[in-house]
C-alpha cells in the first residue's frame, strides 16, 4: 500500500508540504532497510492526546507523541499520535519553529517504528543524533 496519512482532530492541520514530508519519511525507513505500509499521522490537542496515554500506557502525563506499532510483517505499519499544543511549546522552549519541531516528532515517531529506543540515557542522545541527521537532509 506504501501509504502515509496526516489527519488533524479538532486542531488546525500545521503540517506544510505533505509530499516533501512523505518522501523523506520514506527514504528514512529505506535508509533502515524497511518501507512503509501504512503510516498514520495524528494530531490532537494535549487533552485528547493524554487520554490515549492514560488508556493504553498508564502515564498521566501530557506528553508530545505516543507511537503505536501496527506492524504485522510485510512493511512498517502504525499510527503516531500527536500533540500540537506540546509541539508548540517545545518548539518555542527549544527555540525552533513549529515546522522544525513537528518533523522532529514526526521523524521520532518512526525511528520508534523502526527499532529505536529512548528509554535510557543513551539511548536518547542515540535518538536525538539519528533525529538531527534526518532533519538535516530535509533542510
């Protein structure tokens, strides 16, 4: 199917330049030796992104992105959901803009799809270093 989808719920839709975005979100997957299936991009406020995070993964917390791996063989499949209040916050405490941050939740999302992790440490710099040289290509 080779599909990735961008949908806004009940926020303006930030995402610019839907083509560019999905070519580049391909060719990281490819860079990892996978394709995408079908990949869904979901943004939401932090109310309704903090209801999927008390549901599934039991954090009360807002948070800027939650990963969900649909992957049943053949190709990366899952959803990334979103928040575009978080991402608009971070852009503004990291002091980038919107468009910069929203791809790097967008870009972190994936490498999440495709084997990376954050949980230690190291594993963050690892993740915030692959992240800095995706968005450097996009650029």
């Amino acid at each position: 199917m080779d599909v990735i989808t961008f949908k806004a719920i009940d926020v303006q839709d930030p995402v610019r330049d839907k083509r560019k975005l999905r070519h580049w979100l391909h060719a990281v997957a490819r860079d990892h030796g996978h394709r995408i299936q079908e990949l869904n991009y979901v943004l939401m406020d932090d109310e309704a992104l903090l209801g999927y995070n008390r549901l599934y993964l039991g954090h009360d917390e807002y948070t800027d992105v939650i990963t969900f791996d649909g992957n049943v063989g053949g190709g990366i499949t899952g959803d990334v959901l979103m928040s575009v209040d978080r991402i608009r916050e971070n852009a503004k405490g990291f002091g980038v803009s919107l468009q910069d941050e929203l791809r790097r939740v967008m870009v972190h999302g994936l490498l999440h799809l495709l084997g990376h992790g954050d949980r230690t440490r190291a594993d963050k710099a690892a993740m915030r270093a692959t992240e800095d040289r995706y968005l450097a290509r996009l650029r």
